[in-house]
C-alpha cells in the first residue's frame, strides 16, 4: 500500500506530522478522525513511516542495539502481565525510550496498530529491529493468548544471544591482538629493515643465501608495488563480501567454518545451542512442529545448518519422526540424538531441548574460556617461524662475513 504524509490538529489546535500506509488518501482521513485529529493536508509519498529527514539526518541516526530490543522485551512483558492496554503501554516506552531511532520505531509500531493491524505484522514492517525469529513468536503469542509469556522468553533469549557474542568477543581479542602485531611488524621489516640491510650486502658485493635472496626480493617487491598490494587486498575483501551476500556462497563459507580448527567445534555448538533454545521455547509457546522448525532455521546463524534444520522440516513433514530427521542432518552428538529419542518418547521434547541447548552453552563457555590458552601455542609458533626466517635472511649473512673480514685481517 503507498504512503501518505499528513498534517493535522489535535484538539489543542496543534499541529501534527505524521507518515501512514493506507490504501488511499480518504482512509488517512478517516484513521485520523478516529484518533482525534482533524486532518489539514494529505499528500502521497514514497518514504516509509520513521523515514524523515534525508539522507544525511540517516546516516547520522544512532542504531537500534540488540539489548534496546532486550529491554524493550521485558519490557512489555511487565507491562502485559500487569494488565496495561498495549497502545498505552507502547506509548509510554516510546516516551521513555532512550535511543531515539527505536522510539520512532515504537512510533510506527502504534501507529499500524491505531490503523488495525496486528502486532506482529506491524514488527514485520522493521526487520532490522526485529528479526524473523522474534516476528514469528510475537505471531505465536497473539495466536495462542500468551503474549506476556513470549516476551518474557524472547528476553531470555536475546540475553543469552548477547552474552555469546560477548564471549566471543572477549575471547578473540587477545589473538586478534597478537596478529596485529605481527602484521605490523612483518610490514616494518619489509619496508624499512631490510631495505637497509641489503645496502650493507651490497657494498661487501658478496653471494648472498637464498633465503637472504629471497626476503630482499619480497622487500623490493613490497616498497615498489604497496599501492597495487593494498588494492589488491581491498579488492580481495569486497569480493569475498560479495561472494558471501549471496545465498550459495553464504552457505558454502559457513560450511566452511565449520571446518575450521578450535574455531569450527566453538561455531558449530554456537548454533546447535540457539537451535535447541529456539526450538525450546518455540514448542512451549504451542508453535506446531514443523512451523517450529521453519522459525528456528533463522536463528542458527548458520546457512548450512540453517539448511539441514529445513531438511528436517521436509522430512517432519512426510510423517517421518524428529530422530530420524535429526540423524539424517548430521549435524547432532550421538548425546542429542539420544535425548531427543527419549524427549519424542515421553512427549517432553521441549524440556530436553532446554537441557540440551543448556549442556551446549556450558561447553561453548568452557571452549571460549580455553581459547586464548588453545590459540597461544599456534601463535607461538608463527611468531618463532617469523624470528626464524629474520634470523636465516638477515643474522646469517652478517655473521659470515664478519668471519670473512677476520680472516682477510
């Protein structure tokens, strides 16, 4: 449906801007009579509701974060379950929003529900806030009357999706760090060390070794072409953004990740704990199983399993059972299998998911706490070939002939 920006008076005589979607000009009008308003001007527009002000007011626009959509979750949890109206509840966080992007969001969010939409297809309108996960669920939770109770559990689940990431983060900054510097100084040496270096050789004019040979002649070719190598490394990392924002080479770079030593076992339970946790609390909010699955393969994180979560779907949809789906993946632990075998049995899947994706999130944080020990010896061990190599190209020429201008002398 197009878009209309409107003018109008409240019934203090103030003027009132506004963006809506409707099918036509007279049912702005309408809308707005029966909130109060008294329209002054509607003319049709292309720009979205919380699009105003141009590019550049955009680009300056502070971000809606993953835990302003955490709080506003818990949020509206307490409020639903204290038994506050929704449009004066949603009115009130807009109010007291700190991030002003989001309360143009909640804005928008009650403006579609004054015009008779629901919920969560008025959340579907904003999916860089809310992502398809939490649509689905918010849809759930209408459906089945249990909507304080999904917004409860979606802040759970955001809490544990940020402390991942967290960790994550925490763990990785050590390595990152060394690499850095590594980086650096390979580059140091290259442009300003051995430069030097080989001026001193060739004023003995004297056989070098081929490793000597080899590093002045990396040397050369990095003081000569560093604008083309820097080209070609910006070159290299859009291209490979480009081969990852296609959904083949999205699926193929994150099956290799999964191959990936220390880091594939780490990724790999990562999305194996949100797919157990979603799937959890997608089935104790009533979703029916296969609808389920379809929700959770957006939460993996991961194209490829995203991909056998949906081959679970399809096979859950033939009348074939979780387990032999869930084998047929091969994704899971023998453990899992075996769980989710009892948990089919005893019709208390949801609460062994809940176990699962638990006994997955203590091993994530037991491999990210061993990170930076794991990581340490690998970065040792570059770090001694690095020496290695200055030590053969550069120590070992000067040590011979030091030895040859004592035995000329």
């Amino acid at each position: 449906m197009p878009y209309f920006a409107y003018k109008a008076r409240d019934a203090r005589g103030e003027l009132v801007r506004g963006v809506l979607e409707s099918a036509d000009s007279g049912a702005v009008a309408t809308q707005l009579f029966n909130t109060g308003l008294t329209p002054v001007d509607i003319s049709e527009t292309t720009r979205p509701a919380g699009g105003e002000g141009g590019w550049l007011s955009r680009l300056a626009e502070q971000p809606v974060r993953s835990i302003d959509v955490q709080l506003f979750s818990r949020q509206m949890y307490t409020l639903l379950k204290a038994g506050v109206p929704i449009m004066r509840g949603l009115s009130g966080l807009q109010e007291s929003a700190i991030n002003k992007t989001f309360a143009r969001v909640i804005k928008d969010i009650r403006d579609a529900l004054e015009s008779g939409r629901e919920l969560s297809a008025a959340m579907r309108r904003h999916p860089a806030v809310f992502n398809a996960f939490y649509v689905s669920m918010v849809r759930v939770g209408e459906m089945t009357g249990r909507l304080e109770e999904v917004f409860l559990r979606l802040h759970d689940h955001l809490e544990f999706e940020r402390e991942m990431k967290a960790r994550v983060k925490s763990a990785m900054r050590y390595p990152m760090f060394v690499v850095i510097a590594m980086a650096v100084a390979i580059a140091v040496i290259n442009i300003w060390v051995i430069p030097a270096f080989s001026q001193v050789f060739a004023a003995f004019k004297a056989e070098l070794p081929i490793m000597t040979r080899m590093l002045i002649a990396a040397s050369n070719f990095t003081v000569s072409y560093w604008p083309y190598l820097l080209a070609g490394i910006a070159g290299a990392l859009l291209a490979f953004r480009g081969w990852v924002g296609t959904a083949n080479g999205r699926y193929r770079w994150d099956r290799i990740k999964l191959r990936l030593p220390i880091a594939g076992t780490i990724i790999q339970k990562g999305a194996l704990a949100r797919f157990a946790r979603s799937f959890s609390l997608s089935s104790r909010s009533g979703v029916p199983v296969v609808q389920a699955l379809s929700v959770v393969a957006n939460t993996v994180d991961n194209a490829y399993i995203a991909a056998r979560v949906e081959q679970m779907r399809d096979g859950v949809e033939r009348g074939e059972s979780i387990l032999r789906t869930a084998v047929t993946a091969g994704v899971f632990t023998p453990i899992v299998l075996q769980m989710v075998a009892v948990g089919e049995e005893t019709g208390e899947l949801d609460e062994l998911m809940n176990e699962i994706a638990a006994m997955y999130e203590r091993e994530v944080d037991y491999e990210l706490k061993t990170l930076s020990a794991r990581i340490e010896p690998i970065l040792i061990i570059g770090l001694g070939i690095l020496v290695l190599i200055l030590a053969l190209g550069v120590f070992l020429p000067i040590w011979d002939l030091a030895q040859v201008a004592t035995k000329s002398s």
